[in-house]
C-alpha cells in the first residue's frame, strides 16, 4: 500500500480566502432563474415508462430495473434545478423504492404505474410548484404507497 | 482577498445540455474563468487530456460511457495528463452503496443533485483546501477513502504516521 501527497495544483493557483458570499449568492439566482424547456423532459420520461406498463413478472427484468431507476433519479435531479420542485420531490420517494427493492414485484410495478401518471398529470396541466392545485394529493398518494412498500418488505 | 479563481480551469462533463451550461454559469458567476464543457464522457476525456484542468466536475450517468469510467480512466489511463486531479461527480443518487460505489472508482468529491451553489462550493472549497492523500494498493488507485475525522475534545499526543505533530 502506497500513500502520496500529490501537490496542490489547484490550491496553489487560486490561493486563499474562499469564494465572496455575494458570488454565492448571485450564483444562487442563476439556479433560481434557470430555465430549459423541461417539460419536454418529463414527456420523454413518461413516454420511457410507457413500456412498465407492458411488463409481465414472469419475465426477468432485473436490468430493465436499472433503465427505470435511471429515469426516476434524472427527474429527481434535474426537476428542482429547473423550476420542477414537484418532479423531484415524487422523484425522490420512488427512487428511495427502487434503490432498496431486491424483487420486481407487482407492488413495484404498481408505483411505477402511479408515478407515471403523476409526471403526466404535472406535464399536462404545467403544474410546477408544490402548492399547484392537487399536487399535494399526488405527493401524499405516491408517497403513501412508497411507504407501504418500504413497510410490507420491511426495509 | 478571496480565491483568483480566474487562475484555473475546469472541465464540465455533463449529457443534459441545459445542466451542463447552468454549471457552467454557476462556475463563472463563482469565478472561474476558463470552463470546458463536454457532453458525453468519450469527449470528456479528450478535452481532459487536451487542455489538463485543474478540477473534473462530471455527472455520473451518461450515454455509453459513464462518469465512473471517465474517472477510471483519468485515474488509471497511462497518458492521463493528471491522474490525481480533484474530480466531483454530480448524481441524483444519494444512496450509501451508490457512493461507496463511486468511491470505490476514485471520486474525490460526491455532489446530489439537486445542489444550490453553497452545495457546489462546499465540494470546491473540499478539493482545494482539504484534499485527500492518495491510495495505490494496486486494486485501487484514488484519494484515500477514509475521511480523516478530527477530534475535537483529543488533546492528547499525536501518534499517527500522517498527523502533523501540531
């Protein structure tokens, strides 16, 4: 086992004193006024889920798995950075699901379902914040069956 | 005084367009003068080599080469121009195993997303004053993956081959 200290390159090109808190902040506003089409995003994540639906457990699906989890967690990530507080936090409580399932079960397959429909639902009627009209019903119903889940298998 | 940001650079790697170029004006805004942005790893690696950055911030899941091999490659590339550059990887995971994972390849900073520019910062502020001393045990080659814990209430002395003798 070999330990280094490689030199600080970049360290010593930028010297001390941290970054000004106004830059911080002013970067803070570059975050909050972000704005990309991201509903085209989230039309492209349903239109991917799509094929859930057509899912027979029969079949091994250990990998597709993985392709779904990719979907969730990029909506969880990118949804808040532009203007979709709502999108990541559905996102979020389906991903904690799918980082911990060990079975692709009916249960699963019955979130997936459930959150399919609500990134449909908030692509169609544009509702972005989490005090949008019914958003907090989806959260609370998507939520309420992750909890389940996480219960019921004893995560 | 504050950091002269202006003096380094940074390559950007990062597939969604619109995340790649929010970084990119969250870095500039900071500072940063000098910021290349890559959309796909394979590119990524090109521009590393080509313009040798000071900082590697790269997201993790990408077309068909990931930001784990980037980082694989930056770290175990014979011609890699500099395989002990800080490198944050930018993810939506958050789950232990996903960034023991990413630990285990040799990232040096982890960044979930979605992050606010304090959360980039930090990670910043880590690479340039807290690195990692580095680790080659053969299977591994990286910044060493035990985060040093500090103990406050310890006054005691100091008998550890890296303590500094303070």
């Amino acid at each position: 086992m070999k330990y280094s200290n490689p030199p600080n390159s970049l360290k010593e090109k930028v010297g001390s004193g941290g970054i000004p808190v106004e830059r911080i902040e002013r970067a803070e506003t570059v975050i909050a006024e972000s704005k990309a089409e991201f509903s085209t995003y989230i039309q492209q994540a349903v239109k991917d889920l799509e094929q859930v639906s057509q899912i027979s457990l029969e079949d091994d699906i250990w990998a597709e798995r993985e392709d779904y989890t990719k979907i969730v967690m990029s909506m969880k990530a990118h949804g808040k950075m532009f203007g979709y507080p709502l999108v990541t936090a559905l996102s979020y409580e389906v991903l904690q699901v799918l980082d911990v399932c060990e079975k692709f079960n009916a249960d699963m397959l019955d979130i997936l379902l459930a959150y399919k429909q609500s990134l449909k639902l908030i692509a169609d009627n544009k509702m972005v914040q989490m005090n949008a009209d019914g958003a907090k019903d989806i959260v609370n119903a998507l939520c309420a069956a992750c909890g389940r889940y996480l219960q019921k298998y004893s995560f | 005084m504050s950091y002269t940001l202006d003096r380094a650079s940074v390559l950007v790697v990062e597939d969604m367009v619109p995340m790649a170029m929010l970084t990119k004006r969250i870095l500039h805004t900071f500072g940063f003068k000098d910021v290349y942005v890559a959309h796909d790893a394979e590119t990524g690696f090109e521009l590393f080599q080509k313009h040798a950055p000071d900082l590697v911030i790269a997201d993790w899941i990408m077309g068909d080469m990931s930001g784990l091999d980037l980082v694989k490659l930056i770290r175990r590339d014979p011609l890699s121009k500099n395989s002990y550059v800080p490198v944050i990887l930018m993810t939506g995971f958050s789950h232990k195993l996903r960034v023991m994972q990413a630990r285990d390849i040799g990232v040096s900073e982890f960044l979930v997303k979605p992050f606010t520019a304090k959360d980039m910062y930090a990670r910043i502020l880590q690479a340039i004053e807290k690195p990692r001393q580095f680790v080659d045990n053969g299977d591994f080659f990286g910044p060493d993956r035990r985060r040093k814990r500090v103990v406050q209430a310890y006054d005691g002395p100091m008998r550890r081959y890296d303590d500094t003798g303070e």
